[in-house]
C-alpha cells in the first residue's frame, strides 16, 4: 500500500483519500443534517488545509455513505470501551479522523492513530493527542513492527478498527495482515475485536469509475463477495456483525444495493463488519 509523491495537502494515492473522508465531515451537516452527525473540528481542519470540500461533496452517494459508515465504527469503539473501560483501541489508517475526540475516551482507555508518516505529520497539527490519545507513524499492515510500540499488554481487550482500508490492500497484503493481527493477539493471549469495512469485487473491479476515488491516484485492490470470507483468511477471526452501508446512504445507492443482492443471492455490494478472535 504505497504512501508515497505529492498532491492535495501535500498527499497523493491512498493518503490522499482522506480528503474524501474529511469533504463529508465537512458537509454533514448541510447534505445529511437527518443523520445527526456533529464534528466541529472538520472545518477547522480544512481550513487549515485550505482544502475545498467541493472537489468531492458533489458525490452525494459517497458523502451520506462516509457518514453512515463513520456512525457505525462510532458505535462500535463506544460499545467496545463500555465493556473495557481499561481496554486499548487501535485505529489503522485513520487519516484525520476525530474520533477520539468524538468519543472522549475514559482515563483507563489507550487510543493510537496509525498511519503514513506524512498523514501522521498533518494529524500532529491538526488533531493533536489528547489524553492516553497518540498518532504512530507507521505503515499500518506492518503488524509485527508496529505492535511492539504499542501497548498491547499480555491479556488486554483490544479493539483494532481500519475504516477504509482493506480495498486498498493487494490481496496477499490483505491475508498477511489480518494473520499478523490473530498473530499479535494470540502471543499476547488477547481478546481482540477488528471492525473494518469491505468492498465487493464488483466495486474493486469499477474504482476507475468511482465519482471521488477516480479523483485521487488511489484504486480498490481487494474485495470479498461476503463478509465470512475474511474467517478463511486468518485462523480464529469469527463474524460477528454486518452491516450494509449502501443500504443506508441514499436512494441510488439502496437501490444499486438491492439490485445486487438480488443478482447475486444476498451479497453485500459494501459493507462493515466486525470479527471477534480469542472468544473461545
């Protein structure tokens, strides 16, 4: 997953499709007031960059859809840190995400944002760590490296979230990295939950024709025709939850979405979900 040259912000590739994530932050609530999204500091972060939100906000679908998906990985760190105030969350690729800030995470809960070291050089400025907060600059598949500098204790819940992601991975780097996952979690005889979010083969074979993605030098690479496919992938990682975001991010997207499902007996055309390993 290459993190390298220039573009907006100074980002090029999938760095670069951060931006999209922040366009719709920024436009939430204008475009999708309904949904009840707030982050304040969206705007100012696009400031900062001086950063048009239009470059992308006119890809209604792709700006509900970042939201909708944006709640339900929400919902998952608040359910998670509920049930392990003490536990350690760990989000790959987080842009400029303010999710811990959105969540305020307790005093026994430690947070890092991982991503490419000039991600993590704008997240410093713009989204500085609060609290047990802290940004890692690391290449987030790199498990091996970046787990030994993290806090992952013998025996710790951990939760590892990487929202808008996995398409962007090979296939090979997607198996190896959801083994070296299991991996770090079964040295450490860790119960972890991973919450990512998943293309179909459908949407990696048409990226090119993707109204925000085609915008960025970025591709989808991977895809699984049904969530229960990553179980095969790496020994132990157990489904737990789906959710279908087309489903819920707007009229062309829901019925694109059902029509798909229809065609191809239930398949999401992109989903969340969440796996737990180390349960059993």
């Amino acid at each position: 997953m290459s993190g390298k040259s220039s573009g907006s912000a100074g980002l090029s590739g999938v760095p670069e499709t951060l931006l999209i994530t922040l366009a719709a932050r920024v436009v939430a609530s204008s475009q999708n007031a309904d949904l009840g999204f707030v982050d304040p500091a969206a705007e100012r972060i696009a400031a900062s960059l001086k950063f048009d939100p239009g470059r992308f906000s006119d890809d209604h679908a792709s700006m509900r859809g970042t939201i909708v998906r944006a709640q339900w990985f929400d919902g998952i760190a608040r359910r998670f840190i509920e049930a392990q105030p003490d536990g350690l969350v760990i989000s790959i690729g987080s842009g400029l995400d303010t999710r811990a800030n959105r969540i305020a995470p307790p005093a026994g809960v430690d947070w890092i944002d991982i991503d490419f070291p000039e991600v993590t050089e704008l997240r410093d400025r713009l989204v500085p760590p609060l609290g047990r907060t802290r940004n890692l600059a690391a290449d987030g598949t790199a498990v091996a490296t970046w787990a030994q500098t993290v806090p992952w204790d013998a025996g710790r819940a951990t939760l590892v979230m990487a929202e808008g992601v996995s398409m962007y991975l090979e296939p090979r780097e997607a198996a190896t990295w959801l083994r070296g996952l299991t991996d770090a979690a079964s040295a450490r005889q860790s119960r972890m939950t991973l919450a990512l979010d998943l293309a179909s083969p459908l949407m990696v074979r048409q990226s090119h024709r993707h109204p925000s993605v085609s915008k960025t030098k970025a591709r989808f690479q991977w895809g699984v025709r049904r969530p229960e496919e990553v179980n095969s992938l790496a020994e132990g990682l157990v489904l737990s939850e789906s959710y279908d975001v087309a489903a819920h991010s707007g009229t062309a997207s829901r019925i694109a979405a059902a029509i798909y499902r229809a065609v191809t007996r239930g398949r999401p055309i992109y989903c969340c979900a969440r796996f737990e390993y180390g349960t059993g």
